[in-house]
C-alpha cells in the first residue's frame, strides 16, 4: 500500500478542513462581509422554499404594478398567491354571484358593480417574457373551438380581451395552463420593495458594509484603550 500517498491525501483534507475553519472564525472584513450575505442568501432561499411548499407555484408573492385593480388593491401591494385548486377551486365572477363568494371586493368596481369571485394572475397569450397580469376572473369562455377565462381589471374600463394589447396581438381568454394562481391575500406598501429592487439590495449592501466598518473601528478602538492602560 502507498502509505506515503495516502498520508499526502489526509493533509490536504486536514488543509482544507482548517482553512474552512480559519474563515469561518476568521474576523476579517471581507470574510465576515462574505459569511454575512450567505447567511442572508440562506434565509431567503428558506423562505422561498417555505412559500412554494405553502402556495404550490411560483412566483408565491407579487408586487401590484398599476391602478387597474384600484381600489381593491393598490399600487405596491404584495400580493400572496396560491395555486388555482388550492384552497377550493378557482371562482368566477359569475360563479361567485350565485354563491357570494369574492376576493378584494371591499369596493365596486369602475362602474358600480359589487365585484366576485377570484382574482388571478396570468400569463397573457402565455409568454413568460411580458409580466403577468393580475386581474379578476369574470366568466368561462367556450366557442367550441377555443376557451378561456375572461378577465377584467376592476378600475378598468372593458375587459381585458377587448381592451388590452401585448406587442400588436389581443389578449386571448386566459387558458388554464397560463394562470400562476389566484390571489389570496394582500400586504400594502410592502409591495414597493421589489418592485425598486435594485435600489433596495444596494442599500442594504452599503448598510452591511458599513455596520462591518463600523464594528470593525470601535473593536480597534476597544484594543487600542487597552494597550493605553
């Protein structure tokens, strides 16, 4: 047996255990800095976890990003969503007249009408490359030939198929494959931090930095006092 190897083989692992170890414990800035934002990373990988496992799709919270769902809900919302079957199935607005079911519908909508039933939030025409929609389903549509929901904003004027547009081409009634989910439950304002998400991570880059700066200084200076003694 090559002995001589296989003691070569436990000093690397030994060398690199101890220098794992060292920048763990080490209490230098850029180390400390670097353990700092992975535990961070961590934290909210965990919670996205947590989230998907509870809502059963992805994205499980989004920001509102205009007024078309006024009043209902508000610019800067963060919006908590669930997969369409969880929690019952998803209901309609003709559906949810009959039985009095509704989602935000602490107001009328544009045109005075008590709203119902479920708010979604699509994909229109299916393209993961335009941001989702989220707006109240009204009915389900049928030609024979091709079904979907029909959806509506409650601050907008006509329903989505007859009054928006992606590039040149109408948004078609929402099939079941295109919808993330339906809403759940909203947070005010909360919605505003990813919403200006760049600006927020810098933010809290430059705090953490400085707050390392900061301990770093006064640890100095607690060192510096006792060799003064």
């Amino acid at each position: 047996m090559n002995y001589e190897k296989m003691g070569n083989q436990k000093k690397s692992s030994q060398s690199g255990t101890e220098k794992v170890m060292a920048f763990l414990k080490s209490e230098e800035t850029v180390p400390s800095l670097i353990r700092d934002v992975c535990l961070v990373l961590c934290i909210v990988g965990a919670i996205a976890l947590g989230l998907y496992l509870v809502s059963g799709t992805w994205p499980a919270v989004v920001a509102v990003e205009s007024e078309s769902m006024v009043p209902n809900m508000q610019i800067g919302d963060l919006v908590f969503v669930m997969a369409p079957d969880r929690f019952g199935d998803l209901t309609t607005w003709a559906t949810g007249q009959e039985t009095g079911y509704v989602r935000f519908g602490d107001f009328t909508d544009r045109q005075g009408n008590t709203v119902y039933g479920d708010v979604i939030i699509y994909r229109p025409n299916g393209m993961d490359s335009v941001h989702p929609i989220i707006h109240r389903a009204l009915d389900w549509y049928d030609d024979g030939t091709y079904s979907g929901y029909i959806t509506k904003g409650d601050n907008n004027p006509g329903i989505d198929q007859q009054s928006l547009l992606i590039g040149s081409e109408p948004v078609l009634p929402v099939k079941k494959e295109w919808i993330v989910g339906k809403a759940l439950f909203g947070i005010p304002i909360i919605g505003l931090i990813p919403l200006h998400l760049p600006e927020v991570a810098a933010v809290v880059i430059i705090l953490m930095i400085l707050h390392e700066l900061y301990l770093r200084r006064k640890e100095k200076d607690i060192d510096a006092g006792k060799k003064n003694r």
